[in-house]
C-alpha cells in the first residue's frame, strides 16, 4: 500500500492486519464485529473535539468497510462515573453543583434542572449532538457499565494482578504522588464521593477492598471520615482514568481508539494493564491538537472558541469534514477564517467525484464523509463559495432570494432539485459571514482618474453584450482586456483596480463569470457607479 494513500485508508489497513492477526490466533472470528471507540468526558457539553473525534474515527470506520465485509461497531463511552473536580464555568446554577464536588458525574444534580443527573444531561446533549449528524454508534455510560456488573468479572481480575498494575504505573509518577496511590477509587458508601476515598487493603480473595473517606491522597477533598469493606463489584468501586481505560479495552474487546497527542503515555500505560490481564490492546493513532487564534491548544474537554453549530450558520457541516480530513499528525489552526477555504475544497470534492470513478473516488476526501450507499449531494454547477461571497460583498445584497437570483443567471442548475439544498446553504452561510465577519474589513476603493474612461467602455461594451446575447465568459473576460488595451493600461491594473472597486479586495473571481452572474447590466451600472466614484 502507498505511503500516500489516504490517512483514513491507512488507518484502516493497518487495523485490518492486526484484525487478522487476531483470527489466526483464534482470539475472535471473522464474524465478530470489529470495535472502534471513542470518549467523552460528560464534565462538560460535546464540542468541536467531540465532534472531531467521532467524525475522524467514522472515517476510518467507512475506509474499513472498503477494505472488508467484517461487521463493525463505534463504541462512544461516556466517562459519567468520574468525580467531579471543580465546577466548570459554563454551567448554569453553579451553587447547586458545589456541595456535590467529589461524587461521580452521574450523581450529582442537574445543573440546568432537566435530567436526573449532570452527566444525564451531557450524555443526552451528547447523543443528540452526534445524532443531529447521522453518526452510528452505540452509546456506553461508565456508571451503567459498573452498576449492571458488565466490568465484575475484569474488576476481580485486575484486583488479582494489582501488584503488576502498582508496578506498571508506579514508576511513571513523581516519587512523592506514589505513597498511597491506588488503581481503585470507592465511592463512599456513606457520602457518595469517589475522589475522597483512599485505599487502605485489598483483599482479592472475596473481590474486596478496604477503605478511608479521607479527603483522598492529598486530604484535600471534602469526606465524611468513613471507613470499611467494600466489594470491588456493582459500582461499588471504579478504577482511576489509565486503569479505567485499560479496563474498557479489555473488557468489550476493543480494536481501535484514536486519541489525542496528550494522552499518548496514557494509551501506552493503558496498553500494558490490557496485556498485564492478559488480553491484547488496540491499534489507534494519536492525533495533534487543533490550534486557537492564539496558537493555544483546544483540548478535548474544555469547548472553547468555535463550535460546530458556529461552523453551521456559515457553511455546510462537511466542509468542516474537509477540515478534519486533512493531516491528524498535523497541528491546525482550528478558526473563522478557514471557512471558506473548506467549503471551497468540499464543493470541488463533490464536482469532482462526479467524474471519478471507483478507484478514484476513493482518493476523494469526501468519499469519507458520507456512508456508502448514503444520499450525497452532488455538485455540477461552476459556483464556489468564493462566488456566493463575492457577490454578497459586490451588490451589497443580504436577502437570499436576490443572492440567488444571480447565482441563476451563472447557472440556471443552481436551484434545481440536485443542486438547491447546498445552493441555498451557500447564500445563507455567505450572507452571515459577510455580516459577521466581513463587512467594514472589506472597504471598496475607487479607481485612479485615468482608470476610468477604460472602465467606462469596459461598462459599454458589457451593455452591448447583453443586447447581442452574448453567454460565453471568455469573450466576456476578453472585453477587459480589449478595455484596457484600447486605453494604454495593463489589464492587470485595470482588474485590481475593478476587484478594489467592486469586492474590497485585490483579486477576485473570474472577471467574465462573475459579471455574467452580476447580470451584465447591472454590471455596467456597477461599473458605471465605480468610475463616477
Ligand atoms: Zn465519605
């Protein structure tokens, strides 16, 4: 396989190996579905992370399909037994989350006072997050795991193996963080807290434990100062995030997990307690995290800056897709600006997949976004983003209905039933983006005085044009040049002075297309307007 296939196929390659590895050595049968999984941390609501996460790995998951018939499933996992640490700060009623600090997720109210829990609430937001874009997956909570035993047979193992589990993450922390440190966090039986508890003997011969409520290893944690014997069984008990990890893996089996660059020691750690339990870890790769505006990291917990809903209102959900397919070993400025760009490459994806065929389509990224055999929309028209806002800046216009109209003109397509979905997207999301980010960073310039007599022929011969019919956009291209000529100026001026005038920019689209999508009468007004300016 080339080294320049497509990252998604490669994924998908090595994971098919290792898949077959597995078989050889009877550990599960061609029949056995083939386990993707991804994480959520429900201390906060799905985010952009969340959505990359989920999008990236269901690339893999198509590429996989690609390759083999073998059944596949996404796990996503929610972490909702883990303890709170601090109330986040986007959070509605903060003073009813406080006193519960220390207890798992999932027992602690609903700050937004909707579900019976706070991580009730996340994982519902969660499920309708990933539903709202048709993602398949099957949803795991950690609490639901504990308490209906599905992890009781793995928690009596790793109790037997603890030794081998203090050896493998011992060593990995600062000398004075070893003291005390156990894979096994209790929930109080009496407080309910799990980050408060500390374990003082283990006693795997009846699946036990013992414990303090003491405020935990640094006794920092508010506790109730019980103590006891706990069964490590039911929900009684979790282990501590590497082990926790680990514990899932070995668990459902799974085969493939992507994560982000800052939990490689994690992944690595996890990995030798799965083999430590005698089962085998998963293949994944480790991705580079998105960059803000200010170069600074967004992790996967913490949703800062823009979200996908924000993405939404000015461009269709896949040209973040396009985003998200380039390089994961790559560090990406995740911001506003690169919009338009995205959108730009998803609509040629689509107009180039159009004319590919089997092999090629699988070089096309957006062969990634959609499930084989899925509606796609399908792209024939020669309208890009760029266009859409060009225009928008050019007439100044916010109605969508007008924006349309033009883009008629270009191509009477762009409103049929293939196209007019994605065409009224475009305008919606180019008005709204002209609105928000746009407007007074584009200032239109007039042209030098001894431009103008060129552009008022340019505006004359565009008038004669309309009256003879004229459709063609290279003869429409050539009357500037004719323009510029016939006045002694380089066309190039005359263009960067017409674009400066029209769009507040440099450059622009193709002169001959872009006036054809003007209307070429009122481009001559327009160019009429400009001289006179
Ligand atoms: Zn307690």
């Amino acid at each position: 396989m080339s080294q320049n296939q497509p990252w998604p196929l490669r994924e998908a390659t090595s994971l098919l190996a290792h898949i077959e590895a597995l078989e050889s050595k009877g550990l599960r049968t061609k029949d056995d579905p083939v386990l993707f999984e991804t994480g959520y941390g429900p201390s906060g609501l799905p985010h952009i992370g969340t959505f990359a996460e989920v999008a990236r790995t269901t690339f893999i998951r198509r590429a996989f399909r690609s390759l083999t018939d073998r059944p596949t499933r996404l796990i996503a996992f929610s972490d909702d037994m883990d303890g709170l640490r601090k109330v986040p700060l986007n959070i509605p009623n903060p003073e009813t989350v406080e006193p519960h600090l220390g207890k798992p997720l999932s027992s602690i109210p609903d700050p937004f006072g909707v579900d019976d829990s706070y991580s009730g609430h996340m994982n519902r937001r969660l499920r309708e997050f990933l539903d709202q874009f048709g993602f398949e997956y099957d949803f795991r909570s950690s609490t639901d795991m504990y308490t209906s035993g599905v992890f009781n047979e793995s928690l009596s193992l790793l109790l037997g193996k603890v030794d081998d589990v203090l050896g493998i993450i011992l060593p990995t922390l600062r000398p004075n963080s070893r003291e005390g440190w156990s894979p096994f966090m209790p929930v109080c039986p009496d407080c309910g807290r799990n980050l408060s508890t500390s374990v003082t003997g283990y006693h795997s011969e009846r699946d036990a434990l013992s414990f303090a409520c003491d405020g935990g290893r640094e006794g920092k944690v508010a506790h109730c100062g019980a103590s006891g014997e706990l069964s490590v069984l039911d929900g009684n008990v979790k282990v501590g995030w590497k082990v926790d990890w680990a514990l899932r893996w070995f668990t459902f089996g799974i085969h493939y997990e992507m994560y982000g660059k800052d939990l490689i020691e994690s992944a690595q750690l996890s990995a030798r307690i799965v083999r430590a339990l005698g089962g085998v870890p998963p293949v994944g790769l480790f991705y580079e995290m998105f960059l803000d505006e200010d170069g600074k990291k967004i992790s996967k917990s913490i949703g800062k800056g823009i979200s996908v809903d924000g993405w939404q209102e000015y461009a269709p959900v896949e040209s973040l897709s396009a985003f998200l397919y380039q390089n994961p070993r790559k560090a990406k400025r995740l911001t506003w600006d690169t919009i338009p760009n995205f959108t730009d490459q998803y609509l040629k994806q689509l107009a180039d997949w159009e004319t590919q065929d089997d092999e090629g389509r699988l070089w096309n990224p957006s062969y990634f976004y959609f499930d084989q055999g899925a509606a796609r929309p399908s792209w024939k028209v020669a309208v890009n983003y760029s266009l859409v806002r060009n225009l928008v800046v050019c007439m100044g216009k916010d109605d969508p209905d007008v924006v349309t109209g033009y883009l008629q003109r270009y191509d009477a397509r762009v409103t049929d039933d293939e196209h007019g979905a994605l065409t009224r997207q475009l305008v919606r999301g180019a008005i709204a983006y002209d609105r928000d980010f746009e407007a007074g960073s584009r200032t239109k310039e007039a042209p030098a005085s001894e431009l103008r007599p060129a552009i008022l022929e340019l505006a004359d011969k565009l008038e004669k044009a309309e009256a003879d019919g004229q459709r063609d956009t290279d003869a429409l291209q050539s009357l500037a040049f004719d323009s510029a000529r016939a006045n002694d100026i380089e066309p190039r001026t005359l263009f960067q002075a017409l674009y400066r005038g029209l769009i507040g920019q440099n450059r622009g689209p193709r002169f001959g297309g872009f006036m054809l999508a003007l209307g070429l009468s009122e481009a001559a007004a327009a160019l009429r307007a400009l001289a006179k300016s």
